[in-house]
C-alpha cells in the first residue's frame, strides 16, 4: 500500500484511520441565546463556538481545511460522495408554550432555506416537563444532492411552541469513497 500525504502534513499507509474520524460540535448560546421553533419549520443553529466543541478527530484529510459541520451557515458539510456518517443531535427544551407533543426533526438535503428534500425525518415526544434534554441520533450516507447542498437540520412543532437553549451535533464519518 502506498503512504498517503495530508493537508496537515501526517504520512500514513493506514488509509481506514485516516480517512474516518469525528466532530463535536456545541452552540456558544449568545447569539441567539435560544430558538423558539413552532409550526412552521425553522433551522437549527449551531455556531461551533460553544466550549466543548472538538475538531482535533476530524478525518486527517479535511483536518485544519475544512470541517463535518458549517457553523456559520449551519449546516453539515460531508467530505465526498459515497461516504457515510452517524450523527447525533442533542437539544435542551428550556420550555414549552401552548401545549405542543411532538417535536419534528428533519435532515433535508435541498439547500433551498426549507425543506425540500428531506432525507430523514424523526417525530420527538414532549411529554416531559421543561427544562429536559433530547438525544437523536441515525446514520446518513452522501451521494451527490448532499454534497452539493450539505445537510439543513430543521425543526417544527404540532401545536404551540418550544425554546430550545444547549444545542450541538456530533457527526462521526463511518466509511469512505476514499477507502
């Protein structure tokens, strides 16, 4: 096998623990502090300035160039067609208004502002009394709409309102075109 060279300068023959690897990725919660989602489908932000996110897992050949999440367009950025990922969202409801039980998450691929062309969608239970925490996590994989647009995580209420305050993403790159 021959020894690969990347972008942060690392030489290796191991092209699986090269090529896979992770993010963590935490809002610093100050601009906006919270989202509010209802009824109509609203983007989740995610800044990458919270304390706990964690780049230094990356796969070696985005490391320092390029990154699993856009913090400043929210949204996830795949490395290359073919790939496959597990992400994990992790919410905390701080409170609801007007009685909502179900919390939508959808992954669209469209990259047109709204769902267009959603790829995974998850109806999230509410029952709970604020403030809680919520956990999704599903595997995706990227063929070319994805890595064209990236990935829109959207979120919408059946009724009334919920504020989400800590929010983050974890996206774990399980395979690659690359292999």
């Amino acid at each position: 096998m021959a020894t690969l060279s990347y972008p942060d300068g690392a030489n290796s023959t191991d092209t699986v623990t090269n090529l896979l690897g992770w993010g963590n990725y935490r809002d610093g919660e100050t601009a906006p502090a919270t989202q509010t989602f209802t009824s109509t489908a609203s983007k989740l932000q995610i800044d990458s300035l919270g304390s706990t996110t964690n780049e230094a897992y990356l796969p070696v050949e985005i490391r320092g160039i390029s990154s699993l999440w856009d913090g400043t367009n929210d949204k996830i950025t795949p490395v290359a067609v073919g790939d496959s990922y597990d992400l994990r969202i992790d919410l905390t409801v701080a409170s609801k208004a007007s009685n909502p039980t179900i919390l939508t998450l959808q992954l669209d691929i469209g990259g047109t502002g709204t769902p267009s062309i959603v790829v995974v969608s998850r109806d999230i239970g509410l029952s709970k009394t604020a403030p809680f925490t919520i956990s999704v996590g599903f595997p995706i994989f990227c063929l070319s709409t994805f890595k064209a647009n990236g990935g829109d995580v959207f979120l919408s209420t059946d009724t009334g309102s919920v504020e989400i305050s800590s929010r983050g993403i974890f996206l774990s790159r399980n395979s690659s075109a690359n292999a």
